[in-house]
C-alpha cells in the first residue's frame, strides 16, 4: 500500500485555506494527533468548550514548551542575546500564560481596568478616531483599508491607554511586531537581536510611563494597574506589569486588525448584508458577532496536558500541546446551521468561541467588540457599495495562532 505523508493543519495551503481540511478531519475524528507538528488539535465545538473548562487536565502554562527544545537552549546560551536581554526587565506569566491561582490574581485586576464603564467611556474617542481615519481616504473613493484603518485604529486606542500619544503609534507597532515575531519561532538571529532591543526598549519606556503615573494617576489603563492591589495588598511589581502591558498591547492589536479587516471584506464581498446593515443599524452589534464568528483572527490557542486525561474518546497525554482550534469551533456545523454563510442577522451568532471560553475568556472583548461596533457605524453612515479592488490578492501569511489579512484594497462610493 502507498503510505502518503499525512497532511498537517500547520502547512501553509492549509492554515491558508483549512476549511475542506477542518470538514475531512471532523468527519473522521475532531480530536486528532496532527503528526507533523505532534501536537494534538481539537475542532469540535463542544468539545472546546468542555476542555477549556477542565482546568484539572488542561494548563495555558505552555510558554516553556512552546520556546522549549534545541532553539530555546541555543537562546540561553547566546551571550550577546542575554546581554541585550539582562538590560530589561525578566518574562514573568501572569495571564494568558498562567493557571490558576495565579491566573486569577492578576485577572481579576485586569478585569476591572476593562470593564463596561470603563469601555463606554472610550467610545466617544473611538469615533473620534474611527471619523478622523475615515477623512484621510473618504475622497479618494479608495483606500488601502489595512493600512489606513485596520491597523491604525486599535494600535491608536492602545497607544493612549498606555499613556502614549498618537503620535507613538507606530512605535507601538513595532514593539508589537516584535513581540509576535519573537513568538513565530521563525527568526533570523539578527531579528532576534533586534526584537530583543525592541522588548527592552518597550519595558523602560512603559516603566517610565508607570512611575509618572504612580506620581500622578490619569484616567487611562496604566494608572489603573500601577494603582492596583493584587490580594487587596502588595503592588504590581515592575515585572508583572510589563508582562500584563505587553499582552494586552499585543493580543489587543493583531486580533482587532484582524477583525476589523475581515469585517469589511465580508461586507464587500456579501454587499446584500452590508445593505441590511445600512438599512437598518441596530443590526449592527450582532454584526459583529457574525464577523467575530466568520473570521475568528485568534485562530487556535494553546494549551498542555497536566495528566494523561481523555477528550471525545481520545487519550491526550501528559505533556502533550492541544490546540484549540476556534476557528474551526465557530465553523462547527453542528453548532451553525450553513457555517459558511455570512448572514448580519444570524440568532445565536454571539455564541461563537472567537474569544474562547471559561476563565481565560478574552479580556478585551468588550473593548474589541465597541471598536468594531463603532466602526462598521462609521462605514455604513459614511460609504457605500465597498468593493474590493479588481485583480487584489488577498493572502493570510502562515501563523499557528493569529489569522488576519496583510493587505485589503477597497473602493467605495462616497455618500
Ligand atoms: C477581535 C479581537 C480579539 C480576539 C479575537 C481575541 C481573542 C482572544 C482569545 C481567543 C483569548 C482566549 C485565550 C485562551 O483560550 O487561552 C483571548 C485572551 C486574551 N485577550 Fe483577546 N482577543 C481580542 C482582542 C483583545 C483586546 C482588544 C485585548 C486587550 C486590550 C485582548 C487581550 C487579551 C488578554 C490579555 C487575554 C488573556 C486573558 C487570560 O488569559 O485571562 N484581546 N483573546
């Protein structure tokens, strides 16, 4: 018998396009060993939603083994590496990375500087913003919409709780990028030198910003950490902030580009929902769901085996990486009846696992979902008839983890 190489969830065509995959792999088992990568993925929407739950079996402690192996050690070993590094600040897990009870410790701080008051508050400069990017191609007819929206408009909104202006913005950006390449696994050790410059930049500059606001509290996010009790006693160390600060600046950033980007090509591409939309604007929160739903930009996320546990009659063992694969969850057929179809008006689109589920639930949602609300506002109040430009290509660069468009050009009527 011809023995063909299994085809694996992480190959480019297929984190590309992975929906006929997502289908073939279901039908046969939704939790599988993908044996190129050995790491175990899981599609299945319920499935997802109970491991996410059984915190027993299932760590997010899988920092060290994402970085572990051969590479990692060469890291430790690499002199003028550590040298850049020792001048910053060390990588402590407080969050996304952490188990309980850590984990819990510092959320519940973080839950309260992104609440709903909290959110509703931005929502003004938020339009502000949403207007002011808008004004810059809105005569033009045209525009180049990941680079002058999709990106500029969450990088923006995080540039100011951080306590930087706009004009920082593109630094934020890069400090960004390198966060998310150091997390690739695919650097030249030149880039790795030059992100290790970058993280380092980044944590005396956010240390600054902190001291100034341990001085004189703002009403931005920074003040509410550095003024935060952790247990209701000590002070963030510096440490922890900066880890806190760098993950809500970087999963902030790439997932809201992302949805916002998948959001105005699901528009241009199903121009008969983009008309219900302006027709009737109340639809547009559950939008947004639809678009959460359709684009997932937080793909898969990690997680580890504490114990040799069984999922959907599969034995995961300890030690083992399984990702939960939402992307595929939110295509789930079992769950969303025609999966693949873009309908504003879907019932239970807000049930969708674009920001996971249980105590790891995305932080930042609400401010993501106000961000997208208000913008589609902006798009259906101020454009029409949005199409994507004749002869564009529209490609996904590979990433285990993140999903998101690079480029999206667009034309538009003006109205
Ligand atoms: C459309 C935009 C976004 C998407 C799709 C998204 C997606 C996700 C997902 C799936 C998780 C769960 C991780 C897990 O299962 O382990 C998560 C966690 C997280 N997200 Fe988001 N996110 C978005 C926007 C944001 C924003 C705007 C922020 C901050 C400003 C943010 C900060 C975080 C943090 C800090 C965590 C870790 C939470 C924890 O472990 O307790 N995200 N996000």
């Amino acid at each position: 018998m011809n023995k063909q190489t299994a085809k694996s969830l992480f190959q480019p065509d297929i984190l590309a396009d992975p929906y006929d995959f997502y289908e073939e792999q279901r039908a046969k088992s939704p939790v599988f060993l993908d044996e190129a990568s050995g790491a175990y993925v899981v599609l299945d929407y319920d499935l997802i939603s109970e491991a996410v739950g059984r915190l027993d079996d299932f760590s997010n402690n899988f920092n060290a083994q994402l970085s572990g192996g051969k590479s990692a050690a060469d890291l430790d070993n690499d002199e003028e590496l550590q040298a850049i590094l020792s001048t910053g600040y060390p990588q402590v897990d407080t969050l996304l990375t952490a188990d309980q009870p850590t984990h819990t410790r510092f959320r519940k701080l973080v839950n309260l500087a992104f609440s709903m008051p909290k959110v509703n508050k931005l929502e003004d400069s938020i339009r502000e913003m949403s207007n002011r990017l808008i004004d810059g191609f809105i005569d033009k007819g045209e525009c180049e919409f990941m680079e002058e929206y999709a990106v500029p408009m969450p990088v923006q909104i995080i540039a100011g709780q951080l306590g930087l202006d706009h004009a920082d913005a593109g630094t934020v950006k890069r400090w960004t990028n390198a966060f998310v390449d150091r997390l690739s696994g695919m650097m030249t050790r030149e880039r790795q030198l030059e992100t290790a410059r970058e993280v380092v930049e980044f944590q005396h500059v956010l240390k600054a910003n902190m001291d100034d606001r341990r001085k004189e509290a703002k009403s931005d996010i920074l003040s509410d950490l550095v003024n935060a009790r952790v247990d209701g006693e000590r002070p963030l160390d510096d440490a922890e902030s900066l880890s806190i600060v760098q993950q809500l600046m970087v999963a902030g950033n790439e997932t809201t580009t992302a949805a916002l980007g998948e959001g105005v090509r699901l528009f241009a591409s199903n121009p008969d929902q983009y008309k219900k939309i302006q027709d009737d604007p109340s639809l547009i929160p559950n939008a947004v769901e639809e678009v959460l739903r359709m684009s997932s930009g937080s793909s898969g996320i990690w997680r580890v085996m504490h114990r040799d546990a069984e999922l959907g009659g599969v034995t995961l063992p300890k030690g083992a990486m399984v990702m939960m694969r939402y992307h595929a969850a939110n295509r789930d057929p079992k769950h969303f009846e025609n999966p693949n179809e873009f309908r504003v008006d879907r019932k239970n689109a807000r049930t969708h696992l674009a920001f996971g589920k249980g105590i790891h639930m995305c932080v930042g949602n609400m401010l993501s979902r106000k961000e997208m609300t208000v913008s589609f506002q902006q798009f259906a109040e101020r454009m029409d008839n949005i199409r994507i430009q004749e002869g564009a290509t529209l490609t996904y660069p590979p990433n285990m983890m993140l999903r998101g468009l690079t480029s999206l050009p667009i034309q538009f009527d003006k109205r």
